[in-house]
C-alpha cells in the first residue's frame, strides 16, 4: 500500500486515527518523537547528543532528525508502507522530506489532511478529562464521551482531572504555531496534487472511513 502522512491542528484526532490505520492495515506508525526517544537510550554520541538536548528542553538539530529518519525508512518494515507522523512541520522540512524520498526511491504516497473547524477542536480540548488510575479519556464536552458521574471515570471509578495544558491558552499557542509553520505545507502539497482532505469535525470511525477509502484508492 502507499505510504500516508497526516497533517492535521492539534487536537484533530490525528494520534487516534493513526493508530487505527496501524491496527487496520499492519504499517509502522513513524514518529519523529519515537525516533528520537529510542535513540536516546543508545550508547553512542548521536545518543548522548539527542539526551541531552531533550533533557534540556531544546530541539534536536533538523541535520540529525532528517539522517535519523532515513535510516528509519531503510528498514524493512517500511517496505509495504508506512505512516509518518510529526513530520515535516514546516515548509523547510517537507522539502528535505522529499529529496530524501528521492535519494531512497520511495514514494511520498497519500497526504491526508485532516481539516476541522478551530470551534470544535475548542471544545476538545477544554473538555478533556483523564482518569488518573487507569489513563481513560473523556469530555465533559461531548454528549457521548461524558463520564456518568461528574468527574468519576466511568471504567474504575477512579477521579478525573484536567491536564495543565489542555486550557485555551496553550492551545492558542499551538495552534497558532501550525497556522504558521506547518499550514504552509498544505498548500506546497497541494499544488503537487498530492493532498487529501478528510472532514475532521464528524465522529472517529466516519473520519476513519474517509481515510480508508483513500488508502484503498475508492
Ligand atoms: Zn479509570
């Protein structure tokens, strides 16, 4: 099968769908955070590098990043397809993105956006609850992902809370960071006839069907 990317807001859904596109059709979920993450458990100075740099809170040289994902690439389970997730965010990446696509003679394959109204990607984010025994997602927001009882998960019975930076402030910030940096890629992808758009505001299996249907070329 093809390969896909998504570019979505935060708070799409993006996460969710990817994983069900994983279980669906058995292709590895590549991200530039797992990347990372697995290389720096490695005894090795890139290891140490990348380390340290997380540690601090500071970015990871795009130099690194773009060599660790073409290594990752090579690697046999991209073969019969792959998702990439987190990557490219902006304009300057998805440029490298492509010549190391052309270096590996691979095909760039399917671009999905997930489009959705800023209104609504609100609203999750503001009603976002978790379950601090067992990690179960809610929102107070949405009629049929409310818990039953007012902040009481309804799987343990354990209390719900609200994640620091799921408050309009901090999603303001991000957004604003992808209508700046990686919106540009939509546009770049566009005018190559390579972009996809799925309806983000609907439900996750109808936004799943949309991206089945364009996996299987529908
Ligand atoms: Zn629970």
């Amino acid at each position: 099968m093809k390969n896909i990317m998504f570019i979505a807001p935060p708070a799409a859904g993006k996460g969710t769908q990817a994983e069900m596109v994983v279980e669906k059709y058995h292709i590895p979920h590549i991200s530039t955070g797992d990347i990372l993450r697995d290389i720096s458990k490695e005894d090795s100075e890139i290891g140490s590098y990348v380390r340290e740099t997380l540690a601090s809170g500071g970015l990871v040289k795009d130099e690194i990043t773009y060599s660790l994902i073409e290594d990752r690439l090579q690697k046999d389970d991209c073969k019969n397809g792959y998702i990439i997730d987190g990557f490219p965010r902006n304009l300057e990446q998805a440029i490298k993105y492509d010549e190391i696509l052309d270096k590996l003679n691979i095909d760039i394959g399917n671009i999905i956006l997930i489009d959705i109204d800023k209104d609504i990607l609100e609203k999750r984010i503001t009603g976002r609850r978790l379950c601090e025994e067992c990690n179960a997602i809610y929102n107070i927001n949405e009629e049929n992902s409310k818990p039953e009882v007012d902040s009481v998960c309804d799987v343990c019975g354990g209390k719900l809370y609200q994640r620091s930076d799921d408050n309009l402030e901090s999603f303001q910030n991000r957004y604003n960071t992808y209508m700046e940096k990686t919106a540009p890629i939509i546009d770049y992808y566009k005018k190559k006839h390579l972009l996809h758009t799925v309806d983000g505001n609907l439900d996750k299996e109808q936004v799943f069907a949309q991206i089945e249907r364009i996996i299987e070329g529908k």
